[in-house]
C-alpha cells in the first residue's frame, strides 16, 4: 500500500509540474508571446501520459495487492489527503486552462480579422497570418 501512496504522490507532483509550466506560458501570452506554445502543448502531453502511466501502475499495484492482509483504516487519511489535493490541483488546471483556451480565441478571432480585412483590401496576406488561424494541435486533452 506504501507503493500506491507513493504513486498517488507522484501524480499530484506532476499535477503541480504541470500548473507551473502552464503559469509560466500563460505570462508569455499575456504579453503576446506566442513562440512556445508548440514546446509546452508536447510538454504538457508528456505530462498527462505521465499521469497515465502513474494511473496503469496504481492499477497493477491494487490487482496483486491482497486487501485483507493489513488495516485499511491506517491508510485511510493518507489516501484521502492525496485525493483531496489532487482536486484542488485539478480545478486550478481547470482555471488556467480556461484563460489559456480565451487568449488562444482571442489571437485567432484577431487573425482571422486581419485575414479578413487583407482579403477585402487585396493585400497580401503574411504566411504568419495563415498560420496563426490554421488548426493546431489541442493543447490539453482529458486529465488522470
């Protein structure tokens, strides 16, 4: 049971690796700097298959671990406290998410009136104007 609780810790450090590396780009794009979001969208996937990973192994442990063998009770607020702390590092994700999603929105609703506005006028339109609305990689997908 040690094994499960070490692992159960584990994740909810990298539910705060996770929190730190999305605060840091989050400044970035307040400031309009865009440059990572490729370097960060790869590092948070690598995060959440971390998580997975963590999740598949916390599985095994209870498949061979025999329950009756020691007192659950022991266990008990250890286990609940991790949990408890894992929520709370889920709904700050949740939180950033969001902001990150809403200034994604903002620079492609920008982009794409840029894009509009060349169009109507016959200017050029500017490789990085495309790129900015073309379809990117989802940044986050479900969490552990």
């Amino acid at each position: 049971m040690e094994e499960v609780l070490h692992y159960l810790d584990l994740k909810n450090r990298y539910y705060e690796k996770f929190i730190a590396l999305t605060e840091r780009f989050l400044t970035e794009a307040r400031s309009e700097q865009w440059e990572r979001l490729p370097e960060v969208a790869d590092s948070r996937e690598r995060i959440l298959h971390i998580l997975r990973s963590f999740d598949f192994k916390i599985s095994n442990l209870f498949e061979d671990l025999n329950l009756g063998s020691f007192d659950l009770e022991t266990y008990r607020e250890r286990v609940k406290s991790h949990f408890t702390r894992r929520e709370e590092l889920v709904q700050r994700i949740v939180v950033l998410d969001l902001e990150l999603i809403g200034r994604l929105d903002e620079l492609k609703s920008e982009a794409l009136k840029d894009l509009r506005h060349r169009v109507e006028t016959g200017s050029p339109v500017a490789q990085d104007v495309v790129a900015t609305v073309a379809p990117t990689k989802v940044i986050s997908e479900g969490r552990s």
